[in-house]
C-alpha cells in the first residue's frame, strides 16, 4: 500500500512547495 500512495505524497508535496514557498518567501524570489 505504502508504494502506491508514495507518489502522490511526493506530488502532493511538490504541489504544496511550489503554491506555499513564493507566498511564504516573496523576498527571496527575484
């Protein structure tokens, strides 16, 4: 079960970085 449900963790997770991280860090980003 656990290597089914790992890749939508990951692209879950991915989803979730690249939505929350230029909302969280907007000075960082050039």
């Amino acid at each position: 079960m656990l290597t089914e449900v790992l890749p939508y963790y990951f692209l879950f997770h991915y989803v979730i970085l690249l939505i929350e991280w230029p909302i969280q860090k907007p000075k960082e980003m050039p």
